[in-house]
C-alpha cells in the first residue's frame, strides 16, 4: 500500500487561462491524459458508508484498478491508503491488489455484488515540479461527472486542481499552493482564488448519484483525554474549526450559484459558528501562541466573520423576524411589498459576502493558516508547556471571574452595553465548549442552562436592534408601523434585564 499525500484545490473556471500562465507551469510542457473512471458500489452502498472507494481507470488501452481508503482530510490536505495496479476491464482481484488481509478479504466478499455508480472524465494537465525540497506532482483535472441514480441521468463539470507529494516535507505542498495562488505576478491583490476542499470525486459522484444537494455542516465534537499540551490542543481546536468553516463557505457557494435565491441560512450560521469557535480559541489559547501568530490571525479572522455578518442580519430578518411581525396580515399588498424590499437587500448582502468569500485572499488565508498550524505543531521552538489538566482548570475560573466582573459591571447599561454582555456570554459559552471537549469526559459545568437562557434573551434583544437598524431605511409605508412594534417590543425587553442580571450574578457567585 502507499500513502497518499495531496492538496486539493477548488478554482474558478475565469481564472484557468492565468493559472497556465503562471512561470512554475507555462515553461514546462504538462503531460496530458484523457482518464475515464468508473466508481463501483453496492446497492446498499455498503463501501460509502465506510468511506471507502473502489475505481476502474481507463488510460489509453490500459485499465488501472484502484482503492481508497478513508484517510484523514483538513483544510484540503489529506491523507490516505491507496493501492493501484492493472487489471482487465469488470475483474475484482482485490486479493492481488490489496496488501491488507482483512480488506482485501472484505472487498472480494462484496466484489460480486460491485456495480457501476459514477463516472468521472476528465484531461489531466500534470507537471512535476522541484519546490525546495520537495518533489511535488501538479494535477489539473478538467471534464465532469456524471450518474444514472435514482434520480435520473445527471452531470457536473469538474475542475480542480491536485498538488501530491511525492517527496519531500508536507509544508510543500501548501507553499506551492500559495506562490501558485498569487498567480502569474505573483501578487495577492491579482491572485487566483485556489479553495482548498476536503471533498473527493468519490464523494462529489455519490452526492451526485443521490441527487444530495449541498448541506450545512455541524462541528465535530471534541473527544478530549487531557493528554498532550495545551499547544497541541489548540491546533487540535483550530483544524476542526478549519474543517467546519470551508465545508459550509464551500456548500453556500455551491448551493448560492442562482442569482435570484438565498441558500439555506444555516449554511452562513454554521460558518460563523466555526469563525466564533476559533476565534475564542485563539483567545483561549493566547498567551501560549506565538504574538505574530495570534495577533495576525485574530485580525484575518475577524475580518472573515465582519464579511458574513451582513448577510446573517439579513437572514435573520427575513427568515424570523419580519415572519413573526407580519402574522396578521402575510398576505397584503403592503406586507408582499415589504416581503420583497428585505429579500432584494438580502440577496445584495449575500453578494457581498460572495465576493469576499470567492476573493483570492480569503483562499490564501485559508492556505496560510493551514501552513502555520503545521508549523505550530513543531514542538521543538516552543518554551515549555504547562500540563493540560492544570491549564485546562485555571482557565476555567479566569473567564468564570472575567465573566462575573463584567455582569457586575452592567448595572445601569443602555443597549449597547448589554450588547456587550451578550457577547462576553457568547464567548463564554464557547469557551466553556471548548474547555469541556478537551476533558475525558465532557460534562455541562453547574449554571450553564442559565448562562445559556441568559445568551438567548439578550440574543433576542440584539435581533430587535439589528432588524430596527435595517427596516429604518425602507421607504415603504408598512415599514413605520413595523419599527414601531420593534420599539415596543425591544422596550418590554430591556425592563426585563435587571432580573436577568441578578439571576446571571446568583449563577456566577455560586
């Protein structure tokens, strides 16, 4: 077996032309191959549920048996088995492929069973490319995918560019990720947008296959053991933040390609929940990270989140905030005519947020900081760590007094002070998250479904700020009647904060 080591990459069709014209590509002449493979499964799709991927390749007059096995993916780069040989068109010798018995036996077991799934065919360009020291082969594949499913005849284009190492270290392969992605003058503000995806063609095929469009993706839970160091914990942190983030910013492009629809809002949440969650991380984890690290990352970050933010208010009052207001009359004219003002300033935030999330930069950031956790990872320029256990305890009571100190101080606030709060709750919550998944045993720390009912009745008053400060410049004639239930509403709101503060100290003090 061999050990596959690639960066896969996303792009645009528009910048093909400049990425051949980079110097690393255009001076060498690319091998070029016409490949036509054929995905194989069971009925039950047996070899999906273990995500493992059995293909037929056709090169010219030879026929290439291959199998993948599941491997490990972040932030694009991943890792798997793979074994590879020649074979005779519809023969599944797996027992003379595949060097691991207990594979190789389950395969041939299932291998009378094995049917055509997917296919995919496309021209591959490649170059192999000397990076420093490393040997790097470059694939870009272009053609499509297409199924017979059970949903009909379906197919998509295929284009994406492959980097695999073939020697040499890792940080490579993002290296010549990022000089490629700077593009053909090597500067950023002229670069290629180049998204590194953890999805495979195995898995794009089979979404395809089951007419499964683009979901939004939740956050892996942490399954902590309080072994390790606590810089090691945050890379941990930081690489299934970095996961979670690109598969919904990657799934919201995909599913937002109409130019008169909104894609699911859950996919905007969900990446601003893994922007959230590393960007409490890097405040958790501060004072142990490098400053250059922590203090350019915490901007980067800050910046994707601001990108977003737009389009989430937007959301949100157009999927539970106009609704709950307009109940009485949905179906007026001036209630439509209202309906379709906040959509139109919905999708031209969504484009916004588009064209920042499509730019070249925030592909480079996602490329760098992939690069800079690996980086982290060596040990050996590190001072020495604290144990985690005892990093894990002593920070669990710093942001408890942290937290405490500011409900303290929130007596007598006006909105945006409670705003404030509301996001020192936010944080918290996060943290206390994070905390607890480092542990061997997760558990919910005494109060938290107080904190948690506090976060969400500030939560609430924050969405009568935003969608006042939205609906304040409609011109049209419902809109002053609208902000004026806002008004009330957020009024009733506010009497209610002293309780919940005096309830919040109670929590805290305990």
């Amino acid at each position: 077996m061999s050990h596959e080591t690639e960066l896969k990459l996303a792009m645009h069709a528009h910048d093909l032309p400049r990425l051949l014209a980079h110097p690393l590509l255009a001076a060498p002449a690319p091998r070029r191959e016409h490949l036509r493979n054929t995905y194989f499964d069971t009925a039950s799709l047996a070899l999906m549920q273990q995500r493992l991927a059995v293909r037929e390749r056709q090169v010219g007059r030879r026929t290439l048996l291959t199998v993948k096995t599941a491997g490990h993916s972040v932030g694009g780069l991943s890792q798997r088995g793979e074994w590879e040989g020649p074979t005779q068109p519809g023969r599944f010798d797996f027992a003379a492929l595949v060097d691991d018995a207990t594979l190789a036996q389950q395969l041939t077991q299932l291998a009378p069973q094995l049917v055509p799934v997917f296919r995919t065919d496309f021209t591959r360009r490649s170059w192999l490319l000397q990076h420093g020291d490393a040997q790097v082969e470059v694939a870009l594949d272009q053609g499509y995918i297409a199924t017979s499913g059970v949903h009909g005849a379906r197919r998509e284009p295929l284009l994406e560019l492959e980097l695999e190492l073939k020697s040499g270290p890792v940080d490579a392969l993002l290296a010549l990720a990022h000089t490629l992605a700077l593009g053909p003058h090597g500067h950023a503000a002229q670069g290629l947008w180049l998204h590194p995806t953890d999805r495979s063609k195995a898995e794009r095929g089979l979404a395809l296959f089951l007419g499964q469009p683009p979901t939004p993706m939740k956050a892996a839970a942490l399954a902590g053991t309080l072994e390790g160091s606590p810089l090691a914990a945050f890379c941990t942190v930081a690489q299934g933040s970095l996961v979670h983030l690109q598969a919904n910013v990657s799934g919201w492009l995909e599913a937002g390609s109409g130019a008169s629809t909104v894609p699911d809002p859950e996919f905007i949440h969900q990446a601003r929940l893994a922007l959230r969650r590393l960007r409490t991380a890097l405040q958790l984890f501060g004072a142990l990270l490098p400053h250059p690290f922590f203090s350019h990352w915490r901007t980067q970050w800050r910046a994707t989140a601001h990108a977003l933010a737009g389009a989430r208010d937007w959301d949100v009052l157009a999927t539970e905030s106009l609704p709950r207001l307009l109940t009485d009359t949905p179906d007026s004219a001036p209630v439509q005519a209202l309906t379709a003002w906040v959509h139109a300033h919905r999708l031209a935030a969504h484009q916004r947020a588009r064209e920042a999330l499509s730019a070249p930069a925030h592909a480079l950031n996602l490329l760098d900081f992939t690069r800079a956790l690996l980086a982290l990872q060596d040990h050996s320029n590190h001072p020495p760590q604290p144990q985690l256990s005892h990093w894990v305890t002593s920070t669990e009571r710093r942001w408890q007094r942290a937290l405490l100190n500011k409900v303290q101080q929130a007596h007598g606030q006006d909105a945006t002070g409670w705003h404030a709060l509301r996001i020192a709750l936010k944080k918290h919550h996060q943290a206390q998250a994070l905390l607890a998944g480092l542990k061997p045993v997760p558990h919910r720390q005494s109060g938290a479904i107080q904190l948690v009912r506090a976060q969400a009745a500030l939560g609430s008053l924050n969405d009568l700020s935003v969608a006042q400060s939205l609906l304040v410049a409609c011109p049209l004639p419902g809109a002053a009647e609208l902000l004026q239930r806002l008004h009330q509403e957020r009024q009733t709101a506010l009497l209610a904060l002293p309780r919940l503060r005096r309830q919040l100290l109670r929590t805290l003090s305990r």
